[in-house]
C-alpha cells in the first residue's frame, strides 16, 4: 500500500477558505449586499464552490503577470490541452521494453503480455503541479479517455499506424498501464497533492468511429471499458488512501440535453459500487440556447440523484455583449441558488482568461477581453453571487510565487529538458546522433513545415526591451542540402494578439551540424506567453537539436565565452516565419459529422461544434 495520511492537508490559507466556505454557504440570510470592492471570483465563487477554475497552458502559468491575474481570481486551474492522451503520448509512439518501463516507474499490470511500452511525457504536467503548489491552486486532471486527440496508433497492435486493432482484453491493459502510470506519477510527486479531481471519461457519448469503439464496439449505455477506467483510477486512489480527497468525473458537453443517458452510464459505471463520484458538465453555451431554466433542470438532476457536479469548461458565445451579460447574470444567479439548496457543486471553472487565448476567441464568450481586462458581465457575476450568498469571504490575499525559470542551457542527455512539440510531431530525445555527449533532441513525424520542437519562457527572466543571447546546434536526418533552419520567439504583444520575432536561422549541409546562434536578440517590449520554437520552414524533415541555450546578452556556455554583441540582432525581430499559423497549433478541433440541419450549435474546446436540432 502507498497511502500518504494527511496527503492533502496542506496550507493554512487552505483551512481559511475551508472554514470560510461553511460560513459562508451557512449565511444564507443575507440575500443581498452591497458589493465588496475587493471582491473576486477567488473569495466568491472559490468559496462557494470550492473552487474557482479557468483552462490556462503551461505558458501562461510561467509568465508572471499571468499568473499573478490567475492567482487573484482563481484556485483552480486546468490544463485545457496538455494532459490529453496526444500530449502525454505524442503522434507516433517512443517505444521501450516492459523492463525498461519498470525500471522508470511504469506501471506494467498483470497479464500486460506485449513485450513494449511507449513512453509517457510528463515534464509539462509536473512543471504545472509545482506552479500550482507554489501557488495554492488547485489541478484538475483532464483527460484519460476520450475519442479525440488520442493517437490512432495506441489501440492497434505493435503501437503501430499500420497494425490491426487490438483485441479488448490488451487494451484493458494498455488503459490500465495508461491511468495507473499517469496517476502513480501524480501522487509520488512532491506537488502531487494540487491534483483533487481528474476527468477519467470525456465525452463517451459522442464517441462515434472512434478507437474506442473499433476495439470495443458499440457499448450503448454499459461501456464496459469506461467502467473499467473507473476501476482503475479508483483503485490507484484506494492506494494512496484519496478516496475521500480526490473525485473522479464523468465529463460530458450538452449535458443538459442528455440528463437520463448520462444518468444510465454513471449508474453502470457504479453498479458494483461508486467509483465515479460525479458529473462534468462542460458547459460550452450560447445566449441563444440553452435557457438558463433548461440548464438549471439538467443541474438539480444531477444533484438529485446524489451525484456531486463539477462546472468544467464555461464559457457563452454571443453576438452582443449586454446580451451576453444579462443572460450570465441570469444563469449564475439561478446556479447560486442550486449550490445553496442542495450543495455538491465542487468546483466552476470557466473555460479560459480571456477572449483574446479563447478557443472561441471570435463569439468573445469569457468575462475578461484578455487577463486583468473585465467585461460588464464579470461584475454581474460577482452581483448574482452577492444577491444569494451576500458578502465574499474574507481571504488573505494570494502571495504569488513565480515560477522558476532562468536561462537555460539543454543538452538532452537526462530527457527533453521541457522542450516539446510545436503543432503536432513527436518530440523525444534520442541517441541515434548527437552533437556532443550521446543523446540530442529528436523532432520527427511532422506534418507542415511550421511544425517544430518549442520551449516556453517567462516574463521572469526575459524582459522586454533586453537583449539575451540564444542558441542551438541543429542537424537534418533528411531533406534539401543545404538545410534551412530557423528559431523564432512567439508571444503575445502589448495589443493582446499573437506575434512573431525571428531569433536567427543557419544553412546546414547534409549530414553536417550547425548552429543557430544570436548573442543580442532583445525581447519586444510587452512580450508575455512566450514561447521559441526551432523548425525547417521549407521543409518537413526529421531533425536534431542539441547544445540549446539562452544566457545573458553576448555569453555562449557552450563554449564558456563572452562575445561582443552585435549592435542589433542578425535577424530582425519583427520579422514573421515563413510560414505563420493561422492558429496556435496545439488546439487542432476536428469537426464532428452533421446528420441533419440544425438551429443551434454548442461548441467545445475539447472537439469542435457540436450540433443539435
């Protein structure tokens, strides 16, 4: 047994808002008050519900002043997309010997009889975990199981593109190595007590032609792997002795279209005792539909039936802003007034800080225009929290703890020193060739030229308006000679949009190493969300890194010198990529299929329109 007594028994600001909430939810009288000006979402909603969440990346959690506006008005953050399956698996499995996984902490199950494992990455969610702890948030775990974004290639034999679906009995296992790997990491980890629920299955009902179901079949409303992903998350819970500190959800969007078939799976799921604690509902509407009535029946139906409830991704599209506003105003009261009568909703997170990153960005459906920036509709939120609730608790405010970053000199000799990939390809080190010591960082399997290997950097150590040096030797496994490679910052201007400076680029010949080197590349002035990404922009080759560093302007630690900098960087730093992304390429929706006309839409950062009569 690994049980951790006490796990979560953490801060005392933790206790305050514990205590805080029962005062609160017990003060009922005061039904309406006048609106405390320090009031936010953190002492209100946070309070209330538990939690006060939003959806955030890895980027915005290293940028300071982010994450002082994450701090100030939530508790609770998730990761919209970088612990999905695509993420933590990548778009081409990184195979390893059963013994090799065991030796790296794997769990392998017993009956697992293939003879290898693909690799699990990890180094995003565990840099998030110690934000969140440094910081006193909370981490909802989303998601293991779900038909989008999950690589085709884990549910066929040999973990390969080309190979047949496997058989059910070897993808209960694969799932069990999957969930119990995942999870053992989690609660082994010194921030591991940040994580208090995970969504172990999205989106079931819509799972249509997924690999789910060419392995499963059509399982209607007993989906015995679902049931299975239960178990398994269940008992690595009863293990760590969490059972009544961390829940596990069924998360689902359309909710409120679907109450008595969600209500059927749950009650499968649990029919040999409760193992999913209860309900996600998504949440991704319009001022149009559903009606703040029809959303509070699916609500109460829920709670009802004695399951808790979690808000999980909300956010209201709309085509006008007082429209918007009002309708919010109506909804939130109305969902006040179910917390207070029946409690159990743990936790309402909006999906997003602001307009300007949302997935949705054009229907402008968050409170905020962009992090810190409110909306009329914000302050009739906290109205319709006060008018049931009354006063917001008084909660110290949050000492915000940046994240640690500095300049960073990579030589992927341990892993991929928290370098990633840019769009879609397999990021991985790799001691096929190097260019110095016997391991460099491999990007592989991409898809346009854009596509590339990425590393995030904060506001912490990288200023606007100063100048750092940057580097990297690169290598083309194949592709044109010379070989063109690029390194570019992308980040959010002063304006709130997405931009682009090139850092600097090298013409490689084949079979040759070189290095992409600017010892004076000034960061533009409001730069946040930060982000340099190296890429091949005329070509979609594999390639090598190694040796990647960034340092005080005019220093090379690869090579212990000081150089004299240059008076303005080699590239300039307007200057776009070749080839600009018209979106950021993490979030890759794909559309589900439309079988008839339609009068509404309900939308999801998870998948992508979803359409209903």
């Amino acid at each position: 047994m690994r049980k951790k007594s006490g796990f979560f028994k953490k801060a005392a600001a933790c206790l305050v808002a514990a205590i805080c909430a029962c005062s609160v939810l017990a003060s009922g009288a005061m039904t309406q008050t006048a609106e405390a000006a320090e009031d936010t979402w953190r002492n209100t909603y946070g309070v209330a519900f538990e939690k006060s969440g939003t959806a955030v990346t890895l980027a915005q959690m290293k940028d300071a002043n982010e994450l002082k506006m994450i701090c100030d008005q939530y508790t609770s953050v998730t990761l919209g997309n970088e612990m999905k399956p695509d993420y933590m698996l990548g778009g081409r499995a990184r195979l390893q010997t059963t013994a090799e996984a065991k030796a790296a902490g794997y769990y392998i199950p017993s009956g697992y009889s293939e003879q290898e494992v693909p690799k699990i990455t990890f180094n995003t969610m565990d840099a998030t975990m110690k934000i969140c702890y440094q910081n006193n948030l909370g981490l909802r775990g989303h998601t293991f199981v779900w038909h989008q974004q999950t690589p085709d290639w884990f549910f066929r034999e040999g973990y390969s593109a080309s190979g047949a679906y496997v058989k059910p009995a070897v993808m209960d296992k694969r799932l069990e190595m999957y969930i119990k790997t995942i999870m053992n990491h989690v609660y082994d980890s010194p921030y591991g007590s940040v994580m208090y629920a995970w969504d172990v299955v999205n989106e079931y009902l819509h799972a249509e032609n997924s690999g789910w179901e060419k392995v499963y079949g059509n399982c209607g409303h007993e989906p015995s792997f679902c049931k299975k992903a239960f178990e398994y998350a269940h008992e690595v819970l009863e293990d760590y002795g969490l059972t009544d500190e961390v829940e596990l959800y069924f998360n689902d969007y359309n909710t409120y279209m679907e109450v008595q078939d969600i209500l059927d799976v749950v009650k499968y799921i649990n029919s040999d005792g409760k193992i999913c604690d209860g309900i996600g509902m998504q949440s991704h509407l319009d001022t149009n539909f559903p009606s703040p009535d029809y959303y509070i029946q699916a609500l109460t139906a829920f709670l009802k039936a004695g399951y808790k409830v979690q808000i999980t991704e909300l956010d209201i599209t709309c085509t006008d802003e007082n429209t918007q506003t009002q309708y919010t105003y109506e909804l939130l009261k109305k969902i006040c007034q179910t917390q207070k009568k029946y409690g159990n909703i743990t936790a309402f997170v909006w999906w997003g800080t602001g307009d300007d990153t949302s997935w949705r960005s054009s229907q402008k459906p968050l409170m905020f225009s962009k992090p810190g920036q409110p909306k009329s509709g914000y302050e009739k939120t906290l109205q319709a929290y006060h008018e049931v609730f009354g006063t917001g608790a008084d909660l110290p405010d949050p000492v915000v703890v940046p994240a640690e970053d500095g300049f960073f000199y990579d030589t992927f000799e341990e892993g991929c020193d928290d370098w990633g990939p840019f769009g879609s390809p397999v990021v991985d080190n790799s001691r096929k060739d190097s260019y110095k010591g016997d391991y460099a960082l491999l990007t592989s399997n991409r898809d346009q030229d854009w596509q590339g290997c990425a590393k995030t950097i904060s506001t912490n150590t990288y200023k606007g308006g100063t100048a750092y040096s940057f580097g990297a030797w690169v290598k083309a496994v194949n592709g044109y000679d010379p070989q063109e490679f690029s390194m570019t910052l992308k980040y959010v201007n002063a304006q709130g949009n997405t931009d682009y400076a090139g850092i600097g680029s090298v013409k490689v010949a084949a079979g040759e190493w070189g290095q992409i080197k600017n010892e004076s590349f000034t960061i533009p002035e409001g730069a946040s969300d930060m982000m340099i990404y190296i890429e091949t922009p005329k070509n979609t080759c594999d390639f090598y890194v190694d040796e990647a560093f960034s340092a005080p302007e005019g220093e090379d630690p690869t090579t212990g010198s000081v150089v004299e900098p240059t008076k303005k960087p080699t590239v300039t730093p307007t200057k776009k990529p070749t080839v600009t992304p018209t979106k950021k390429p993490t979030v890759k929706p794909t559309q589900k299929p439309q079988k008839k006309r339609v009068r509404y839409a309900d939308l999801d950062l998870d998948g992508s329109a979803h359409l209903f009569p």
